[in-house]
C-alpha cells in the first residue's frame, strides 16, 4: 500500500472517530455539515455564466444551410455562419420546443459539433448543468465562426417520430440549430437555405428567394419565424389553394406515391369551407399567408402541430383517395388551423417565453388545446370535413371516456396541464388512472360545449361561444405579433357575451378532484342529447370508431391488440383490472375456443342471456393463466341519444354560419 493512501486512510478515520460537529448556521447563510459522514463526494464545478435573454438584436446576419440529400442514411448535414466578436459566446440548442409544451429538443441526436473561425479550429464546453449551451471563448481577431454538425434523424418510431423517407423530408429547423444566448428569439436573424435531392418539391411558410439546382432559399428572417415556418419536401408533391376569397391559404401535400396526392374537388371544397367557416368565426386573419402542410405516408412518423402561418400534418398514404375510411381523425387539420388564432397569435401569457430555453408553464393549456379541440370540431362539422352524425359519434366516445375515467379521484384536470413537463407524454399502462395529455384536449373540449351551452340557454340563444371567438381572438385584424393572455382575462371576456360566476364556472370543473367528481358532461345535456350504450353498432359508426371491432373497455375493461390479442388499455377498476390483470397478457382461448376478437365479443353477447361466467384462457410469456369473468351485461359501445323535446343544440352549434 503507498504512503499516499496510507495517509488518505489515516485521515478518513480520524474523520470517521471525530466527534459530529454540532449544526450552526453562520450569517453568511452557509450551512456547516453536520456529520462528515453527509459531505458530497464532488461539487459542481464552475460553470460560465449563460447570458439571460435581452431584448436587443444580435448583431449581424447567421447564415444557415442544411443539406436533407442523404436520405439513406436519414441524416441531415447543417452549417451556420455566425458573426462574433472577441471573447466569450454560448450556442445554444432549443430545449423547450413550441406547440409541445415541454423540454423536448433531442440534443441527444445532434452530433459532430464543431467550430471554426480565422482558420482554426474553436474547441468548446458543454454546460454540464445547462446542457443544451455550448460555451466558446472567440479569438481576438475572428470575426465570424462556422459551426457544423449532424442531427441524426431515426430509423424508426421508437424513440423520436420519422422526420426523413426515401421520398420525404420533414426539416423541423428547431431540431437542427444553434443560436447564440443573450437575446430574445424574435431579434436574432437567421438567412436560412435548404439543399434538396434533385426534383422535390416543398412547401413552407417562409419567403422563398430563390430555389435553383434543388437548393432553397429564403429571406432572411427572425428565429422565431424561422422556428415557426417547418418545411415539407418530397419527390411527389402538389400544391392545392384552400382560400374560396384569395390566394392566401395553401395546402402543400407530399406523398410517398404521386397517386396519393389525387386530391378531389369535393374534398378541396370541404377545406375551402373550413377557412370560410373560420373567417365567419373569427372576423380576423393573423397571418398573410398559411399552408396547411400535408404529409400521406405509412413511414413518416405521425404528427399534428401548430404554427402561426402553417401547421404540420399526416394521414395515411388513402387520406384522400380513400376519404370514408378515415372519418375519425379529419379534425386534426380544422384544430391546427384554429390554433393560429388560439395559441399563436392570442398565447397564454406563461408560454410566450424570450426564447426557447427558457422554461414554459402550462397554465391555460385547457384554452390553449382545449378550447381549440372544441373550435377544431366545430369547424369540421361546419365545413362539412366531419358529417353531423360522425361528430355526434366522435362527442359520445369522449364523454365515455371520461364518465368512466377513475383518475378524477386523485388528479384535477388543472394538473393535467402539468403532464408534458414532467415528462413528454409518457406512455403508460394505467391511462385510465394516470391521466394526462389527452385530457386538457378532450375534457376540456367537453367544458367548452358546457360553456357555449349555457351561454346559448342563458340568452335564449341570441350569444354563444362564437361570441367570445370574435371578441378574443378575432381582434387587430392583420396583427401578427403574438398577444398574451391570462385567466382574469378569459373571465372578464366571457363576461362580456353573457354575465355569470365564470371564475367559479371554470374553477370547479378545472379543480374538481375526489371520489365524487364527475365528467363535465352537463354541455351534452343542455345540448338535449344524453350518452347511452349500445351492443349493436350501426355501419357508420363502425367506420368513425374504427377500433370497435377489438374494443371492450366499457364491459370486460380491455382492448384487444394487435396478432396475439395482447390486452392493453386496461381500465382501472374494471372487471379485468379487479381479476387482477396487468400488463402483458395475450388472449388465447373463449371458452375453451380458439380467441379472435369476433369469438370474445359473442361470448359477451351470449352471457347477457346466461348464466355462465366468460372464461378467458391467457398466456404471459411462459405463464398460463385461467380467468373467469360473472359479467352479463352485454357489449357497450356509447351513443348520443336526443332529450325528448329538448332543443337540438347541438345541430345549431355545427350548423356553418352564413356570414
């Protein structure tokens, strides 16, 4: 053993048989340890201070290029040009991503860093507290660096969403960039370009300046903008006008076959009269131009996100071409479209942040989504995206949903809000109980009809929500600068349609938590409809609920999926959950038959008129298991039905406006 440790051991136990030194607090705030025994094993170390954003302009012009041509490889190639002065600087890597409310940024795909400047190599330090910053120290004399990388874009859906195809690119620039620290977002100007394979086309909300050889570019612009403005690229591309009075509003397919983007006439009638029905809501435009971007593929990783001039859409590759096929997921482009008024231009006050690494609150995510999955569906049926009968499917499966939803006892829709920041939606096998993302969306959905309900009850239908649309954010017509907003002001704008305790309307729904809190379900019935259950499914609502066939969450509490019947989605509290059931599970056998979903659900449809318990044979790796099921209450699928001479509220609230 060498002196050096000897003496290292001699001192830890002199340290170990010292008597604990007693706790006092100097006035210098700075606690003394107790007991040797709690020290830290290692400090942090010191790290460069990370300059708070300001709102001045950072001086000079970045120059940007990405290279998106390797598709092979899935990776994209970028080089920034950024002018710097002498001494210290901090890159930055976007951290809180807009429109998913959360620290989402995958650093952990940008790889390659390096930085160059007066011809030699700039070495630079990770923050190791704040790992999204890059500190630099600039030579005397440089006065421009260059900084190239590579965000390594996935192969699959596992961890991060498809962003590049053989025949498609989704560049998201705020997954490949670097911006300098100290300066808000909108004052920092970006000169960006794009160079693609030979042949595509795109579509984009930023200016294009010119587009020779395949390469892209455009005006220069702020970082917001930038951030803002995603592009669509493909080998098969079209581009479609949506705007019945101008030339203002685009849709920019891609695909990855030229027959997916045959687009009929009817059906770009249908997104003529979404933007119609959302003038005549809104009485404002806040943007000059906005392109519904479109994307029909079966590898590009699915997406609905929003911006304040365009918005990022998939479908399948049969959107279009096989229209009545996907009559459940229609509303996504009318919701993106309505947040350009609804959480871009008019934003919770909490969110609209100087930059993106400064850290966003969620407040009013339930005006902020929900509000706009309330406008979203509305402007479908209107438009006639969605038929009334497919929105009066698509209401029943929420209020289901959240009638037989357990999770109230335990968490408050008002929390939901904080779901994404404690972990981008989390999967989970308990969402029943866990709540989450979804629910600031469709529960919140389910307050708004309550809202517009008693507003319409209220004034003898002489108001209604549209009101409060027009007068909240249809205001400056023509302004595109984001506008913050805050509870006292939702409050005070609904009191200026119609006089009511709206603080403590919206309160008790957002705080409602315990075993007795209920669904906000009310909406439905001032609406005249009430939600029922059916074993019988008629064939339109087997097209709009496409998962019928393998749904049995409100009878046995499971979902049936995919080749083994594996049982997810099991509801906490169920039949299955209290057999007890958990994860992992494929249905082998009904009643000592062969299982498919067909032979379960006339198993349950037999015991209503039996005895005899449902016997399910199940496998979970090498384990067998037998369960039997007392349930005889038959398949229970939900459906609206209309309150006998109630008015029919809600065929007003779809009905589209005629000015």
């Amino acid at each position: 053993m060498s002196r050096l440790l000897l003496s290292a051991c001699a001192a830890a136990l002199t340290l170990a048989a010292a008597p604990a030194l007693s706790q006092t607090f100097p006035t210098t705030g700075t606690p003394i340890i107790a007991d040797a025994s709690q020290a830290p094993l290692a400090l942090p170390r010191a790290q460069p201070a990370i300059p708070a954003p300001v709102d001045t302009p950072y001086p000079g012009v970045i120059r940007y290029k990405a290279d998106v041509t390797d598709l092979e490889r899935k990776i994209v190639n970028v080089t920034e040009t950024i002018p710097v002065a002498a001494g210290p600087l901090t890159l930055l890597y976007p951290e809180y991503l807009p429109g998913n409310h959360a620290a989402t940024g995958p650093i952990q795909l940008i790889s390659g860093v390096t930085v160059t400047g007066g011809g030699k190599r700039i070495e630079w330090l990770r923050d190791t507290i704040q790992p999204y910053a890059f500190h630099l120290d600039i030579p005397e004399g440089v006065t421009e660096i260059e900084v190239s990388f590579q965000w390594l874009t996935q192969p699959d859906n596992a961890n991060w969403r498809v962003t590049m195809t053989p025949s498609i690119v989704n560049m998201q620039w705020e997954k490949a960039l670097l911006y300098p620290a100290g300066h808000y977002s909108r004052r920092i100007t970006f000169a960006p370009s794009i160079q693609l394979p030979a042949g595509w086309g795109y579509g984009t909300a930023l200016e294009t300046e010119s587009f020779e050889n395949g390469l892209a570019t455009f005006k220069p612009t702020d970082l917001y903008t930038l951030v803002d403005s995603p592009m669509y690229a493909g080998a098969n591309h079209r581009r479609v006008d949506i705007d019945p009075t101008g030339d203002a509003v685009h849709m920019e397919i891609v695909a990855d076959k030229a027959a997916n983007l045959a687009i009929t006439d009817e059906q770009i009638g249908l997104y003529q009269n979404m933007v119609t029905q959302a003038d005549r809501l809104f009485g404002a435009r806040h943007f000059d131009h906005y392109d519904v971007l479109m994307a029909l593929s079966d590898q590009l990783g699915g997406i609905g996100l929003e911006h304040h001039r365009s918005s990022e859409n998939t479908g399948g590759p049969g959107f279009f071409t096989e229209w009545d096929k996907n009559a459940g997921g229609r509303a996504t482009i009318p919701h993106e479209f309505t947040h350009s008024w609804n959480g871009k231009f008019m934003r919770p006050a909490d969110e609209l942040t100087a930059n993106y690494n400064v850290p966003t609150q969620n407040t009013l995510l339930w005006v902020y989504e929900g509000q706009t999955e309330y406008w979203g569906h509305v402007l479908a049926a209107r438009s006639g995206i969605h038929t009334v009968e497919e929105e009066k499917i698509l209401l029943a499966g929420v209020a289901a949903f959240y009638e037989n939803q357990p999770g109230r006892e335990w968490r408050a829709l008002q929390d939901t809000d904080n779901h994404n920041l404690l972990g981008y939606r989390v999967p989970g096998q308990w969402t029943s109980w866990m709540r989450g993302t979804g629910d600031y969306y469709r529960e919140s959905q389910l307050m708004w009809l309550d809202a517009d309900t008693l507003i319409r009850e209220g004034t003898d239908n002489r108001k209604s929500l549209d009101d409060f649309a027009r007068a909240f954010f249809g205001v400056e017509d023509g302004r595109y600068t984001p506008r913050g907003y805050t509870f006292e002001e939702v409050v005070a704008a609904l009191n200026g349609v119609y006089a009511h305790d709206w603080a403590t309307f919206l309160r008790g729904r957002l705080d409602a938590v315990g075993p007795d809190a209920r669904a906000p379900t009310d909406g439905i019935t001032r609406a005249g409809y009430f939600l029922t259950y059916t074993d019988t499914l008629t064939a339109l609502e087997k097209k709009v609920m496409s998962g019928w066939a393998t749904d049995f969450q409100y009878s046995l509490g499971f979902t049936l999926s995919g080749p083994t019947n594996r049982l997810s989605n099991i509801r906490w509290g169920s039949p299955a959950f209290n057999a007890p059931l958990g994860a992992g599970w494929d249905l082998i056998a009904v009643n000592e038959v062969a299982a498919t979903p067909e032979v379960l659900r006339d198993a349950v449809t037999a015991a209503k008129t039996s005895t005899d318990p449902i016997v399910l044979l199940l496998k979970n790796g090498s384990r067998y298991r037998t369960v039997s099921f007392d349930y005889h209450e038959g398949l229970r699928y939900p459906r609206l039905a209309r309150t006998e001479g109630a008015p029919d509220r809600l065929a007003d609230i779809w009905a589209p406006r005629r000015r």
